[in-house]
C-alpha cells in the first residue's frame, strides 16, 4: 500500500486532532457536532499512513531514499 504521512509527528498531530474532534460530537448540538465526524477521517488516516486528500494535492511527507546508478 501506498504511504504518504510517514512522519512520526504528522500521525501523532493527526490523531490528536481527530480524537478533539470527536469530541465535539458531545459537546456541540446535533447538527454542529456531527462536524466530529471528520476525526475519524484523521484518526484512520494516521493509522493507515495514507490520506486521499494529500494524494490529490500531491503532497506526500515520506522521504525518497536516494539510490545512486
């Protein structure tokens, strides 16, 4: 599978992002708090190393490694 979040730091802000927006799940009411939603986009994206929407952007944080012909 393809990886595009490979740092460290980028997955721990992402999931700590996500599990604040699920938050927001109970504590806003229904129609704003399903907004919450979008962590568990950010939760599975660090999880499985792969965000579509930085694919489409085409930016991709893993670093090449380079190999000398």
């Amino acid at each position: 599978m393809m990886h595009n979040v490979c740092s460290r730091t980028e997955r721990i802000i992402r999931t700590l992002l996500g599990i604040a927006l699920l938050g927001l799940l109970f504590m806003l009411p229904s129609p704003i708090g399903y907004l919450g939603l979008v962590g568990v986009v950010l939760i599975a994206s660090a999880a499985m190393r792969y965000c579509p929407l930085s694919h489409l952007m085409g930016v991709n944080t893993c670093k090449m490694k380079e190999t000398h012909s």
